[in-house]
C-alpha cells in the first residue's frame, strides 16, 4: 500500500478534452474518500493551459483550479485525458502541445503518471512509453504504434500497468483504470466497496479485453443464437460441446454449427474456448488460487488443457500473464 498521506491527483484538462475520461475517475477517488471516511486522502485538482473555462468534447463545461504553470509541489497521481478529431478515416488522436510540454516537466516527479483513453498519445509523444508496453482506445492504437515504433501498444487490454506509468482503453475502461490505481493504494476491499457504489456489475482487471467475448462479436440476427451465447457465458463448467449445443437447441450437430457458424464468425467451440480463456484471464489476474482451481473455474478442466487454451488464444502461459496484469498482491 502507497504510505502518501495526502494523494493529490491533478488531472490536466484543454480544449474538446473527453468529458468522462475526466469526471470518471474523479468519481472514482472521490468515492474512494467517502468510503474510508476520508483516510484515502485523495485531493482532485483541474489543471489546464490557461485558467478558466474548458469546453469539453460533449459540450459541458469544466473549470481548472490552477494552470500548468501553477502546479508546484508535489504531485501524487498525474492523470491525462485525451481528446481526438474526427477524420473521414476515423478518429485521430489530438496532440496538444501544450500538454506535452507540461508532461515532460511534471511527469518526472510524480509518484505516478497515467493515462485515459486516447490519453496515452500524449505520454508517448513526452517521450514517456519509450521502451514499454501500453494500450489505448482501440481505435487510434494502430496511429499510436505507427506514431511512436518504440513502444510495444498493445490494443486489447482494459489497462496496462509499467513501472510507475499505467495507460487505460477507452473510454468508460477510465473508471476500471481508477479503480486499480485506488486497488494499489488502499487495497481491493476498497476498491470493491467504490465498484459496489458506483453499481459496477464487475470490477475488471488490467488484462481483460477492450470487448468481452460476447461484446467482440456482432449480434446474431436469430435470437436464439444470442441467447445460447449468454447461456455459455454462464454455465463455462457445463458440458458445451458443439453436440450438447445443437442438442439444446434441437437441431442437428451439423446444422447447428453450421448455423452458428454463420451467425457469429466462429465455431461453437472457438466461441466456448475464448468463453472460457476469458473466465480463466479474470481469475488469473484477481486471486491467487492455483492452477488447478483456475482451469476448473473457467471450464477448462485441466492445467494442461488451460496452458494449451492460453497459448492458442493469447499467445502466453497462465504464470507469465498472471505475473504481467496481476496488479495488486
């Protein structure tokens, strides 16, 4: 746990900024303070170019407390939204030089630096994801690596934690992101306790996907397909076997995958291996149970047969990922 008395957090804000890559995790710490009956001690603070006014990108407007030039002392958590501009190609992300600059003279000194959303374009451009592994908002992660080849961007998980540098996914991944950075100093009964507040369904981990596997593909245009989809997501320890499937839903195995198929992109059982290498991610990264209990948990069985699945999907060992996103002990 952080021994910081007083955690100032100073979250920079300019022109068109996202609005709820800022108020999401002021939210966050500000829970945070009134479920530790203030013992967390976060104090947010607004800083921008200029003071006064700033326009947000949805329109509402936000105040600063204080410039860059008048941030001094010491700085806690330094937190950087993004702001993007909207191209006929897609959204680009929008580097403010005036950020940058600031960055690079804030972030040196601050016991954390981190980024929401699109954010993370403006650590990169301070110089400050050199030589590490950070996400963003899916869509800008290609512009991202192509922009800045010395950072290894990985576009898939929630949030990406680096030495003292994390960098979240967008947008509403801003309040899973303060969660973890609120996990880190006051624990996860803590963190918990705001999720629970802040009517969360689930507090998720660093390593999760952008798109859960339900999420990653498009609605089926026959409604009992989606509803077998939600009927897999909730019973991983069940027999899902593409002939228990198409029994359930009383067509043919060869049919039914081949109507699944259709509908969804993938075979029946791709969908329930992803299904449950997604399970397996979670308790990979939140608890500390054994192997065993994690291959049982998610339905895959066995060790061997959960090594195998993370391999396929995710490229890596159950050890090695849960060393790289387990964030809190």
């Amino acid at each position: 746990m952080s021994t910081h008395p007083n955690r100032r957090v100073v979250i920079a804000v300019f022109p068109d900024v996202d609005l709820l890559d800022v108020t999401g995790p002021a939210e966050v710490f500000a829970l945070a303070n009134r479920e530790t009956g203030g013992r967390a001690g976060y104090r947010v603070q607004l800083a921008g170019p200029t003071a006064g006014v700033v326009a947000t990108s949805a329109g509402v407007r936000l105040v600063t407390d204080l410039t860059f030039a008048e941030v001094e002392g010491v700085v806690d958590t330094l937190l950087v939204p993004g702001a993007v501009d909207l191209h006929p190609d897609g959204p680009v992300a929008r580097i403010d030089p005036d950020v940058v600059a600031w960055l690079q003279a804030t972030a040196p000194t601050a016991r954390r630096v981190a980024s929401v959303c699109v954010g993370a374009h403006l650590l990169a451009a301070a110089g400050l994801l050199d030589g590490r592994t950070a996400t963003t908002h899916w869509s800008t992660a290609a512009q991202l690596a192509s922009d800045h080849p010395q950072v290894t961007v990985d576009p898939d998980p929630i949030f990406v934690r680096s030495g003292k540098v994390w960098t979240g996914a967008g947008i509403s991944a801003c309040m899973d992101l303060a969660l973890a950075l609120v996990a880190e100093d006051l624990g996860e009964d803590v963190a918990l306790a705001v999720a629970r507040q802040l009517v969360m369904y689930l507090k998720r981990q660093g390593g999760q996907s952008q798109f859960s596997v339900p999420l990653s593909r498009p609605a089926a245009s026959r409604r009992d397909i989606d509803e077998l989809r939600m009927y897999v997501a909730d019973h991983l320890d069940a027999d899902l076997s593409t002939g228990a499937l198409a029994e359930r839903m009383c067509l043919s195995e060869r049919h039914f995958a081949r109507v699944f198929l259709r509908e969804t992109g993938v075979t029946p059982a791709a969908y329930v291996e992803a299904a449950r290498v997604e399970a397996a991610r979670r308790l990979l990264e939140s608890t500390d149970e054994p192997l065993e209990a994690v291959a049982a948990g998610s339905g895959l069985g066995s060790v061997e047969t959960l090594h195998r699945a993370l391999r396929r999907q995710i490229g890596t060992t159950p050890a090695t990922y849960r060393r790289r996103f387990r964030t809190t002990p």
